[in-house]
C-alpha cells in the first residue's frame, strides 16, 4: 500500500510510550505531527526544541505532536528503550509531547516504508479527518502546521506542490 498526502492515516503501534499517555488512535477534530526520530540522529535532535515550540504554540488549537523512536540500536529492546529514556531525561527533562518508543520496526512497516521516506528526521501530518496531509522535514512545519489547523492547506497550492515534488523524487 502506497502512503501519501490525502491517504488515511496508519495505526499508531509502539511497543512503550515513554512520555506522555498512550495514543491508541487519532481523535476526530485533531490535528497530529507524527516524527520519527532517534537519538543518533543529529539533525532529528536539531528539530526537538522546535517540536516542543510547536506544541506549546498550537495545543489550544488541537495539535499534538508525537515522536516515534523507530530506529534505535541495541542489543535487546529493553536495553535500547533504557538508553532512550535516560537521554531523553538527560537532554529534554522538559518535554512535553508524547514519546512512543518501537524497536521491531512496526512504524516503520506502516509508515515509513509505504511512504517512500528513507531518512529522518520525518515528519507526517495527520489532518482533523484523520488523513495525511504532509510528509517531510519538521523544517516545513512552520508553514504547513497553520494551514492545516485552519482547514486551508488541503486544497491549497503548496499542498499539491509538496505532494508531487514528493512523488518526483521517489
């Protein structure tokens, strides 16, 4: 199954959330930034504090960003989860979006793969219908994030832009 701009969007399924209560699924009326991420990852880390912006600016708005370590390395799970948690205590004692935590690849199996996106950081945004309506880097967001809160970015020109030059490049 291909996964683009306009699909509905895949099930959330980690293995432990780390921070934040578990989300089961996407409520209607919400808008959600699912990015994927690791600890490794310079430019992943780079995009944290302004994730930690974006949910600050936008929570009254119904937003609520989500990050999904889906690459982490580790002898065993509960050794890779430990790692994670204890950087993310280190480095983000003040975080304040969920953090779901998924060492078999299952995101991965219905994101990322689907989606043609091979490198992170990756951000998908799900849409107040459940729908994606972006895929790329959180350095877009500042743009998208407005437009798909207030219902415009759907039928809006960067939208259908983003959505081919995605397509052109996988």
């Amino acid at each position: 199954m291909e996964l683009r701009m306009g699909s509905p969007a895949p099930a959330i399924k980690v293995e432990n959330w780390l921070r934040g209560e578990p989300l089961t699924n996407f409520r209607p009326g919400k808008v959600y930034l699912v990015e994927f991420w690791a600890t490794w990852c310079g430019p992943c880390v780079d995009a944290m504090p302004h994730l930690i912006e974006l949910q600050e600016k936008y929570e009254g708005s119904g937003f609520e960003a989500v990050g999904v370590a889906a690459c982490e390395q580790g002898p065993t799970a509960d050794e890779a989860r430990t790692n994670v948690d204890a950087w993310l205590t280190e480095k983000f004692p003040n975080l304040n979006y969920r953090i779901g935590f998924d060492y078999i690849g299952e995101m991965n199996k219905l994101w990322m793969d689907p989606s043609s996106s091979i490198g992170i950081p990756t951000s998908f945004v799900v849409d107040r219908d459940g729908h994606i309506a972006f895929i790329g880097h959180p350095a877009e967001l500042d743009d998208v994030l407005p437009k798909v809160l207030n219902g415009s970015w759907r039928s809006s020109y960067e939208a259908k832009a983003a959505d081919a030059k995605r397509i052109a490049h996988n």
